[in-house]
C-alpha cells in the first residue's frame, strides 16, 4: 500500500478545508509488519502484490534499502493499494484504504516453499481471506506459529479463518467485531448493556478473559493503545502495560507491535509474554516517529530503549 499521510493541527470537520503538511511513504498493513521484524532483527520474507505503477516501484526500492526480502506479485490490471491518512497534532489518525492489487493475491501465488522454512507466519486483513485462510492452514502443517491480526476489520470476515490461528492480535475496535460476530459470544454479551469500545476499557480482567477466550483461539493478544495490551491464554490473562512515550504519530503503532511480537517470537524462542514486552518496545518507538514503514525501529534503537527503560 502507498500511504498518503496528511498532517495537520486538527482534523477537518465535514465541509472544511485546512492546510496540512504532505508525506508519502510506502506502508499497507502486512509491509509495515514485514518492516517492523526485519528491522527488529528477524529474517523476514514479504509476500504481496502490487501493481506496474509508481507505488509498486517505490515500495520495492524501499524494501531492497532495507533489506527486506520479499516476492512481489505484480497485477498488471489492478494499481498498487493505497491509504489516505490524516494525523492531527495529537497523533491521532482518520485512513481511508482502497486495497487495489492486494485483493487480487491468489492462494496459488503463495509459494509453499518459503513457508516451509518459516517458523512464524503472519496474516492480515488486507488481502482476500481465501488466500488468507490457504496461508494460515499451510503454516500450521509445516509447524509454524501463524499470527492473525484482523486489520482493516471488514464486514466479510471469514470466522474460519480462526481455525487456524494461533495468535490472534485484534485492537479494541476489531476485538468488538469478533465477539459480536462469534456465535460462541453470544451467550456472554447478554452480560453488558452495550458492548463497544469504551465498555470494553471498563471491564475488569476476568470478563476480558472469558470474552478472549470465547473465540477459541490459544492466544488472543488484545492491543489497548496507551494503556498497553491484554493477553489471554487457557490458564489465565493479564494485562502488561505500554511504555509511556510522547507520541508523534500513531498511525503504525499496531503494525509495529505484529512485527515486533512475530521477531520477538523468534529471538525469545516462542515466550509469549517476553515476545509482547519485545513488541511493546517497537511500538513504543514507532509512534516517536512520522510515518509507517519508515518509522520502523531498528535493532540498536530497540537496544538503548531497552537499557535506558531497564535503568530508569
């Protein structure tokens, strides 16, 4: 995806024009992630499409400057996806995506011999859950940890997929979704008047843990922007808290934190909870900074934040 990054003091209001600052930069949900863990220190391999145009070039120049492995599908009949994104001066952000090629990335595009080798596999919400569904199910018959993160949440969200997911990262609003779409859930939202996002912050850790639990997957690691993330297991959940930093720009807070989990996944040899502190960290670090991809943290960032938390 290319982002188109807007900054400005305040958001529009519906009919008014403000003035901003321009920045474009590659981004899209699975690159930034892909980004996010080869900066983090990972060996990473990028699967996706795009297509013959300008933003398919740049996002390619990016990730060989990077040193991002990657296999690129290209969709001669479809462009390359793109986000319109506006950050105001809290660092808060309004996107609006249109996928473009990513939608078109079939299952057969899939090269089953790079997901041999992986030991993580991570998923999002941005190409078509069939080929989603075929990568997830693939990963976890060759024994490696598949990573779900449902982002965007759109209205076609395939419950199947669940199945074969072993870490499911939702934020509040895509966590509100699938519970209200799991018929598993259903029983225990009669509990609350109305389940939304702010009744969701007000829930104490044991009705989170059953609401987690509800969608039968071994790990749910719930993204609670500032206040830190929930993580669930079958013997328990509790929450760990974010580093508490000024931030700049929180647009690729949730895709620093995937990729940073899946690199932490591989450098603590599977340890959950230090994998979520590890991610904590990227996230952390990537809000201190303009942009998605380009604000991706790199291994010596990640070290000196970690001495000078360590120390503080």
């Amino acid at each position: 995806m290319q982002d188109l990054a807007f900054y400005a003091r305040n958001f529009p209001a519906p009919g008014e024009t403000v003035v901003g600052e321009f920045r474009p930069g590659p981004g899209g949900k699975g690159f930034n992630q892909a980004v996010a863990a080869t900066r983090a220190g990972a060996a990473t391999h990028f699967i996706g499409a795009v297509g013959r145009d300008a933003f398919g070039a740049g996002a390619k120049k990016f990730a060989t400057k990077i040193g991002l492995r990657a296999t690129w599908i290209e969709k001669p009949k479809h462009p390359t996806g793109a986000a319109l994104i506006a950050i105001n001066s809290a660092g808060q952000n309004q996107i609006i995506i249109s996928p473009g090629a990513n939608l078109a990335l079939h299952r057969r595009e899939v090269p089953a011999d790079l997901l041999a080798g992986a030991d993580v596999v991570v998923c999002q919400g941005e190409s078509d859950y069939r080929t989603v569904a075929h990568t997830l199910k693939l990963a976890r018959q060759i024994g490696a940890i598949t990573v779900l993160n449902p982002a965007p949440m759109r209205a076609d969200f395939d419950l199947a997929l669940l199945r074969h997911t072993e870490v499911l990262i939702p934020n509040e609003s895509e966590f509100v979704a699938l519970v209200r779409l799991h018929r598993d859930c259903h029983h225990l939202l009669r509990e609350h008047a109305a389940f939304n996002e702010a009744s969701l912050h007000a829930l104490k850790p044991e009705a989170l843990q059953r609401l987690c639990r509800c969608l039968g997957v071994p790990v749910v690691i719930l993204t609670l922007g500032a206040r830190g993330c929930f993580v669930s297991q079958t013997d328990g959940g509790h929450l760990i808290r974010a580093h508490p930093v000024e931030a700049i720009d929180t647009t690729g807070a949730g895709d620093a934190f995937v990729g940073g989990f899946a690199a932490g996944l591989v450098r603590f040899k599977r340890d959950i909870r230090a994998a979520v502190e590890f991610a904590n960290t990227v996230a952390a670090l990537a809000v201190m900074q303009p942009g998605t991809a380009e604000a991706m943290p790199n291994t010596r960032e990640i070290a000196r934040f970690r001495r000078e938390r360590a120390h503080a």
